[in-house]
C-alpha cells in the first residue's frame, strides 16, 4: 500500500511539475505579450495549466497526509525533487520560444490526457477529463500560431524555426519512460508512452508542414528531468516561485 | 504599420436567446477573431457560441436620417393591441 | 444647416435629458477630443497598472494567491481592451493610443509610478486602489458616451472581485503572525497617499470640472469623490486593525464627514511630471512589449494577407 502510494505521488508530480513550470512560465509573460488578445490568451492557457496543478497537488497532499498541502508541494521541494521535463523550463527568449514551447507541450500532454481519462484512479481520470478539454483548446491556440509565424515573414519564419531547433530535442524525454511511469501504466493508472508518442509525432508532423517548419533532425538532449536532474533555469524559478514560503515559513496567506 | 482590423463580437449567452453585441477587438484574420473572442469574452461562462465580423462590413443607419427613418413608425399606434378597445371582462384574447 | 451653436446646445439638451450619444451622433469636437483623451488615459492606466501587480505573479505564496492575482491582472488587460475599442469609436486607432503613450504623451494614473516592493503591496493594492478606481468607475457607468458607459458597466461588473481579493490579502496579514501585520501596515502608510491623489487634484485646480459635469464624465468632483472614499475606508482600516498614516485623520460630526490632513501637493505634481519612483520602468516595460512584439504582429498580418490571396486564386479557379 505504502509503496503503491510512493509511486502514485511520484506520479502525481510528474504530472503536476509539467504544468506548474510552464504555467509559471506563462505567468511571466502576463503584462508583456505582443497584443493585448495574447496577453489575455497566454493567461488563460496559465490559468488552465495552474487549475490543474492544483488538483493534482491537492491529490498527492492527501495521499502524502501530515503537514502536506499543496502549496507545499509547490512550493517547498528541493530543486532536486521537481519532476518536470526540461522543455517547459526553457525561457521565454521571444514569441517563437513562447509558442514552440507551448505547441510541443500541447502536442504531448492531449494524447496524455486522453488516455488518462480511462485511468483506474478515479481522481486522476476526472482531472483529466476536465484537463483534456483546456488541453484540446491549448493545441488549437498553439497550432495557429505555429502556422501563423511560420508561415508569415521570413523573420517569423527563421526565429519559429531557430526556436523549434532549440526546443525540440527536449521533446525526447516526454517518452522515456520512468520506474514510476512504468509500474503506474502496469497498475492500469498511467498512460502507454509509446502510443502518445505515435499521436505527438503525428501533430507535429500535419503542423510543421501547414507551417512550413522542418522538424529537426539534431539528436535528443541527454536530460532526466523526470528523475530531479534539471537546467539551470530551475534554481531561478524556485528563487521566485518559493520565494514567500522561504522567506516567511509557516504563515497564513 | 497599419493598425490589424477591428472585430465586432456577438455571443450567444445560452441556447434560445439570441447573439448579442458584447464588444469589438483586433484580430487579422476570421481565425484568430475568433480565437480573441473567446479568449477576451467568455472568460465567465458568457457565452455558448460566438460570432465574429469585421467591422467594416457592417452597415450602419446615419443618425442624421434618424428623422426619416424612425419617426414615422411613431403615429402608428393601430400596431399594437392596446389601440384596440375591448370590454374588460372580456377574456383570453 | 443648423448654425454650431444652436447643434451644441441641442446636443447638450440631449444629453440634460438623459440620451446616450452614440459614435456616429454629431458631437461637438471638443467632446470628442475630450473623450479620446479621458478614455484612452483610463485604458493605458489599465495597461500599466498591470505592471506594478505583475510583478508578483510569479512569488505569490500560495497556488491560490497565483490564480487570484493573475485573473485580476488578466482582467485588466481586458478592461484596457474594452477601453480602447470605446475610444476607437470616436476616430482614432489603437495603434495611435499606443503610440501617445510609448512616447510619453499620453497621461495614465500616477498611482502605479510607484513600486510593489512587499506582498501586501499587492493586497493594498486591490484595497486602495482598486477601491478608488470603483468609486471613480460606478459614476462612470452613467456617463454620456455610449460606448464608454458600457465599457464601464461590463468593467464594473468584472471588478468587483478585484477589491474583495485586495482586502482578503490585508485581512489574512492582519491576522496573520506580527510580521505579515507590520508588512500590510507598512504597505498600508506607502498606498494611503497616493491613493488619494488618484482623484486628481483640489476642485479649484481642476479648471475642467464644469464641462465634464455638464457632459456626464462627471457626477461628482474632485474633492467629493475623495471624501466619499476616504468616509468608506477608514472604517475598513479599523476592521483590519491597521491606522491610517494621518495624523489629522478625525469624524467630523458637524459635517458627518472625515477631516484629513494636507495631501503632499508637490509630489503629486512630480509624478505627474514624470518624475515618480517608476515612471520610467513603466514606460520601458510597455515600449519593450510593443517593439518585440512588433515582428510577431507583422508575421500575423502577413499570413493572413498569403491565407486570403489563396482563397481568392482557389475560388477564382
């Protein structure tokens, strides 16, 4: 039981972390966009992703008992216990960095979610089956602009696909299958990594050429973010992310 | 730059009323108006279905007409049923 | 045709009677000009007070804080999109506003020249602030202009949640440890004043009161708006059980009003000027928005003028 709880919070977080990291990401931006629509479009997909974190989070506070809430799942691990992929990590260096990042995300985590929906454990499938619908919208808003910028100038065109060359090979780890992935798939909870994979390589396939985008071709980034190694963005979004809970431990916000 | 064209948006509140006219914004193409709507103007579950239209094709009454083309419906009062006298006790009708 | 002057005064009978004017209505010039100013003036106050609050998005202490702050800062966003499209009504673009404000010629409230150095900054903020805004924001719902009226009632209607949220930050610091006391206290004595000065300056340095009366932008003067304000917040100070940096802060109970001390003048005016803590940050921020968002619209535009010349040779065939 105890160990069957282990690998369910283990899960949780990967699941969580994914979107807690890009929502944070996003969140950055709100102020800054391009137009005021994208300022308001980007917080809504933040809004989404954070919404979901905290189901998630709230789940594994419960399954973790004591002290444990979900902010201090947010915000009181050690760098080393985050679980997200190095993709959503990466800064917000321009708008193609922005969207990109958001398409590849997207492009993974609805095949995710559909299969989640059908998870043996009933919290988890009907996070999902809220989640999918955000997600599906996500894809669709992500999609666009994928085509929009690199179709658009030839500027567009090379900084969408600088940024796709940068981003991409991040996108291999989403696959590799963890322990925990693997034992909560066999417990009929987690997803089959290897049909997402089909589904991701599909979308972006059909995408890149309405946008007129190559896929890269350089290998994938050695990353094990799903294991708690990470890039040196971590530590700085923890310097702002944990920074109220660090400073002021124990209080009521 | 020319600024991006302006956008009227009409939402459906819920199913049986009708589109009303909520307000505009920019977009440059029908795809992403009708993105930008969604994202500016159902944020509080406003709405069950959006329409989007460039401004520019719509065509508008000029107030200075206003005369012309408002006031003579004002006299013809036979358009409605109070003009008709009936007895009160009257019913169902 | 009907000499200007007797227009203007059928148009202010118009208005005297309660009638909207709409867009197209013939208008005075001077109406038009003063609404694209005070319209636009309001959008770009919305623009920029996202920056100040902005700043916190990121170190909120709790998930729940996050999702609070960043709906608000996202509504003001929409509410400066709301703002803008009124103002676009009368004749004038959005990229045209945009262009006064990045370069510094056009005027937005001073109030968020200043920084956001705490967390109860942000719940003062929506306390103060926000509450301010509110009761300049409610008269404005029944403003002449159409377009502006309803771009007030649907703001009105969505802020409501901003001050609230604003207060339940003070509250739970001012129930919190004495530590997250003295922070909203400290936040408290930075946000008082200023605030105040968001309703302008004394009545008989606001030479344009009377036309904006006359013209519905105004129910209420300067001075009146900042009594009625001053008259709501002191009793919510007491709630919190934080003081209100006025030494000369007493009921008046001849005239059933508040008495306070003089408002720094000078620093008002040095704000205004463009000389308050962050007017320069703030600037940067919007310019640096607009000019690397810059490719990003062209991109858009551009692929939305390739899409439509497509369609045209694809029905053409």
């Amino acid at each position: 039981m105890e160990n069957k709880n282990k690998s369910l919070i283990d899960y949780l977080l990967i699941l969580g972390d994914n979107s807690l990291i890009l929502g944070h990401r996003l969140s950055e931006l709100c102020g800054h966009g391009p137009s005021l629509e994208t300022d308001i479009a980007l917080t809504n997909i933040s809004l989404d992703l954070f919404g979901q974190v905290r189901s998630y989070f709230q789940y594994a506070a419960e399954l973790t008992g004591g002290d444990s809430t979900e902010d201090t799942i947010a915000m009181k691990r050690m760098d080393r216990e985050y679980r997200h992929t190095w993709l959503v990590e990466q800064p917000n260096k321009d708008f193609a960095y922005v969207i990109g990042r958001q398409f590849l995300f997207d492009a993974f985590h609805l095949p995710l979610l559909e299969q989640l929906v059908n998870s043996k454990d009933e919290m988890i499938a009907a996070v999902a089956a809220k989640s999918i619908k955000e997600s599906r919208y996500h894809l669709r808003f992500s999609s666009s602009w994928m085509e929009r910028l690199g179709d658009g100038t030839q500027e567009s065109h090379q900084r969408m696909q600088s940024a796709i060359n940068d981003l991409y090979p991040f996108t291999y780890e989403f696959f590799e299958e963890t322990e925990t992935e693997k034992l909560i798939f066999e417990a009929g909870i987690g997803a089959d990594l290897k049909v997402i994979e089909s589904t991701y390589r599909q979308t972006v396939k059909d995408v890149f050429a309405k946008a007129n985008l190559e896929i890269p071709t350089a290998p994938a980034r050695k990353t094990d973010g799903k294991k708690g190694i990470h890039s040196e963005q971590l530590g700085f979004i923890l310097a702002e992310l944990q920074f109220m809970q660090r400073a002021y431990p124990n209080m009521t916000w | 730059m020319k600024g991006n064209p302006i956008w009227e948006v009409f939402i459906r509140s819920k199913n049986g009323l009708e589109h009303r006219h909520v307000g505009s914004l920019h977009a440059e193409d029908a795809k992403m108006a009708m993105e930008n709507a969604r994202d500016v103007y159902t944020r509080r579950q406003e709405g069950v279905s959006i329409w989007v239209v460039e401004s520019k094709h719509i065509t508008a009454s000029n107030p200075s007409e206003s005369g012309e083309m408002f006031d003579p419906a004002k006299d013809k009062a036979y358009r409605h049923p109070t003009f008709y006298d009936l007895p009160d006790e009257l019913e169902h009708i | 045709m009907k000499n200007i002057k007797d227009q203007e005064a059928a148009f202010q009978a118009r208005i005297d009677a309660g009638e909207k004017i709409e867009p197209k209505d013939w208008m005075p010039e001077k109406y038009r000009k003063t609404h694209i100013r005070q319209i636009s003036q309001h959008a770009h106050s919305e623009i920029v007070g996202m920056l100040p609050e902005g700043n916190w998005i990121t170190r909120t202490p709790t998930l729940r804080r996050k999702v609070g702050l960043l709906a608000k800062v996202q509504d003001e966003a929409g509410h400066g999109l709301y703002l803008y499209s009124a103002a676009e009504t009368l004749g004038i673009s959005r990229d045209e506003l945009f262009h006064q404000l990045h370069t510094g010629k056009a005027k937005y409230s001073s109030i968020f020249n200043y920084p956001t150095m705490t967390w109860a900054d942000i719940g003062a903020i929506g306390w103060l602030v926000d509450g301010a805004a509110i009761i300049n924001q409610v008269m404005l719902t029944r403003t002449s202009f159409g377009p502006y009226a309803r771009a007030m009632v649907r703001i009105c209607k969505e802020e409501s949640f901003h001050q609230r949220q604003g207060y339940e930050i003070m509250l739970t610091l001012c129930q919190g440890t004495p530590e997250q006391k003295a922070m909203a206290q400290d936040a408290l004595n930075r946000w008082w004043w200023p605030s105040l000065m968001m309703f302008g300056p004394r009545d008989e340095e606001s030479p344009n009161t009377e036309q904006s009366v006359k013209w519905k932008i105004k129910r209420k003067t300067n001075d009146e708006l900042r009594q009625q304000f001053i008259d709501i917040t002191v009793p919510q100070a007491e709630v919190l059980g934080i003081t209100i940096p006025d030494p000369d802060l007493k009921w008046n109970e001849e005239r059933q009003h508040y008495d306070f001390g003089e408002i720094n003048w000078d620093e008002f005016w040095q704000v205004v000027e463009g000389n308050g803590p962050c007017n320069k940050e703030r600037l940067q921020a919007r310019n640096d928005a607009w000019n690397n968002g810059a490719w990003v619209r062209n991109a858009a535009r551009a692929h939305a003028e390739k899409r439509a010349e497509q369609k045209k040779v694809a029905e053409a065939i």
